[in-house]
C-alpha cells in the first residue's frame, strides 16, 4: 500500500542493519536492587535509582496521603490554574537542600535543560559546551539562536582559549554535567568557575548524576568542591537519585522569576501531579537524615575495587557510574547478554553514546545492594570476563 509512512520501514531496516536497533527491557516488579526483567530474576546494575528511593515505603505512602488531600491531576498549566501550595512546597524544600535562593522545577530533567538554555541565550550570544555533555543539554543549545563552541572533554586550557576568542560576544554561558553519565568522571568546576570569573561568563552545571552522590547529604557536584554561589545556574533532576520524576533549576530569586516568565518547557506544559511533589518532599528529607548516601558510597567503593582487581578496564570513573570498557560493541553486547544470563543485569553501551572503540557495559550500584549482591556481580564478571578473553 502506498503511504507517506514507507520510511519507517526502511528507516527501522536501517538500524537494525546497523546494530543500532536497541530493544526495551521490562520490569515486572518494583524498581530495587533486584528486579524481574523480561520474567527473569536478576540483580541489577542498570537504573539510576542511586539511593534506592524508587520503592521506598515513605515515598508511596507520602504519595498516598497526598492523592487523598489534593486527589491526582492538576488539571492546567502551572501558571494558568496547575499550582497548588505543595508545588511552592516542593521548591522550597529543594532549594533548602541545594543552598539556593530559589528552585523553578519543570516536569523533567530534560525539560529544565532545554527551557532554560533556550530562555537565557539567544543572537549574539555564545554557548559553550563540553563535548560529551548530556543530549538534553544538546538539545537546549539547538533551540537558539546563539553560536555554539564545543571544548574538548575537561579540557580548562582549551576551555580558556575559546574564552578569549569569544569576549566580543553579548552574553557568555558555559555549561557543563557536573558528574559525566557514561564515564562517571566529574566536571573541574573549580577551575571552570574560576574562568568564568575572569572572562565574565554565565555557569551552568547539569547535575542529574551530581544530586543524591555527591557533596553533604547528596547536596551535589557545587557542594563537593564547595563552590556555593560561584555556579549561577544548577540543574537537577528528581528522576535518579531520589526515586521520583521532575528536573529543576536552582540558582537566584531571579532566575526563577525569569525563567517563571519565558522557559517555554515550564509554560506550555501541565505540572507535577501533587503525589510527586510529595514524594519529592519526602525524598529530601530522608537523604538528609543521613546514611543513603554514605551506603552508597561504601558499595561503589566495594565493587569498584571488586572489578579492577579483577582487571576490568573501568576508565577514568570517580562516582558510582562505573563503566566497565571493553572497546569493539559486538563484545559489549555479548558481555550484556552472558551477564544476563548469570542474572546480573546490565546496560551495554555503544556508538553513538560513546567512541566506536570504547563500547562498554554501564553498572552503576545503589544504596540498597548488600554485599552479597555485590560478591553475586563480581563472580558472574569473573566467568563471563574470562569466558570473552576481556581479562
Ligand atoms: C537523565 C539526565 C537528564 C534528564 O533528566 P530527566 O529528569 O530524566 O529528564 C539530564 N541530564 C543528564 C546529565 C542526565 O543524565
């Protein structure tokens, strides 16, 4: 039959030609430190749920008294009729945990950076951006007018060429993930900031996988290196660490006015049911109690060791996002597929994510391993390493 939609199909061939077609896993149980996916029982290595917040009691019993005071939908956009007190609530916690003046949250992440890049920048302005920077970043600075420069991984000394070639331009905003998704490597804010001081620019730190792991209580990658009130722009997302769902900017009171005003992604759209911002609340209180994020870390630090003793090449990983490179992305793929079938659950990564030569398996551990998931993990990488001749 001849329709307008024939495309697809080649278009679908084409990936899948390519080993670019990429299947969706499903769970058929709670998101934990061990799930079923695709009717099978495994330990997982593959979710952003840092503090294992996604199923905790506290978060759904918040959300659960929440739906009987303000029921579930909001029923508008935020600025027509959409925000109930528990939304201010919601920022006023947020922006408590972040030491900031103010917090403007957005449904999600990806929302919080394309909005926000596309109301702050515009002609005459330049945007410059690490080169392994979040697709959500990518797509905020394709949403305006303004030149764009990429720098080269971390690199401050070329960062601070492109600076000074730059100074003739209106406004300035140089953006960066505070913690980097696919090699657990962290941003050098300090030196950043430092930059951004002398060739007077604009910060911005996309902290997705910064909140929750890094810095006091989780407080981020600003908090780590202590460098309050020299990042103009933070953002963050409630959808890893914290178990729910959301993004948000931090920074002045005015900021948040501003962006209240002219982020298109906060103004077009319906927000939060009142549930998630009462899980959201909840969350923030239970990582400020104190112990998530200190289990964390003792389990990153665990099997982090655990996997290089065993001669994994894990790159240049400083967080809980361990990569575990094993170069060609058949064998990335087949590493996936024998660890799954030890009941380790893991997520290969490949081109276009990261360089054809170094395909990788992504673990990222959580709070709520025990270790004797942890020596469960170790032991399967141990067969299927030796078993693919990757050590
Ligand atoms: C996940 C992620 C986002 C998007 O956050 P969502 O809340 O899931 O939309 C943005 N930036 C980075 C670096 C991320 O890893």
């Amino acid at each position: 039959m001849k329709s307008g939609l024939n495309f697809l199909s080649e278009e679908l061939a084409r990936l899948k030609k390519e080993n670019l077609y990429v299947t969706m896993p499903v769970l058929s149980s709670q998101q934990s430190s061990r799930v079923i996916v695709n009717g099978k029982n495994v330990i997982s290595l593959a979710s952003n749920n840092y503090l294992g917040f996604a199923n905790n009691p506290r978060l759904s019993n918040a959300a659960k008294q929440a739906i009987d005071k303000w029921g579930f939908g909001t029923g508008a956009v935020r600025m027509i009729s959409g925000t109930m007190d528990i939304h201010l609530e919601m920022e006023q916690a947020l922006a408590k945990f972040k030491h900031a003046e103010d917090v403007l949250v957005f449904v999600a992440g990806i929302a919080a950076n394309r909005g926000t890049i596309q109301a702050m920048m515009g002609e005459g302005d330049v945007i410059i951006s690490d080169e392994l920077n979040h697709g959500s970043i990518i797509d905020g600075v394709r949403l305006t007018k303004s030149e764009r420069k990429i720098f080269p991984h971390k690199n401050t000394a070329e960062l601070e060429k492109v600076l000074k070639e730059s100074q003739s331009f209106r406004r300035r905003l140089i953006v960066t993930d505070g913690v980097f998704s696919m090699d657990g490597d962290i941003a050098p804010l300090p030196e950043i900031t430092r930059l951004a001081e002398e060739y007077d620019s604009i910060v911005m730190v996309d902290d997705a996988h910064g909140d929750g792991v890094l810095g006091k209580h989780g407080r981020g990658t600003v908090d780590h290196f202590n460098l309050h009130g020299k990042v103009d722009i933070e953002m963050g997302t409630m959808s890893k660490a914290f178990g729910c769902l959301g993004g948000y900017i931090a920074g002045r009171k005015e900021l948040k006015d501003y962006l209240t005003q002219t982020a298109r992604t906060f103004l077009f759209t319906t927000g939060h049911p009142p549930a998630v911002c009462a899980a959201i609340i909840e969350a923030l209180k239970m990582v400020q109690e104190g112990g998530h994020v200190e289990n964390l870390w003792k389990n990153t630090r665990y099997f982090k060791k655990g996997l290089q003793n065993l001669g994994f090449n894990t790159g240049n990983s400083e967080t809980p996002i361990t990569p575990v490179i094993v170069g060609d992305s058949g064998l990335a793929l087949k590493l996936g597929d024998d660890l799954f079938s030890q009941g380790v659950f893991v997520k290969p990564i490949v081109y276009p994510l990261v360089a054809k030569d170094k395909a990788r398996v992504r673990t990222i551990v959580t709070a709520i391993h025990t270790q004797d998931d942890l020596d469960t993990c170790l032991n399967a990488f141990e067969k299927s390493g030796k078993k693919l001749g990757i050590i």
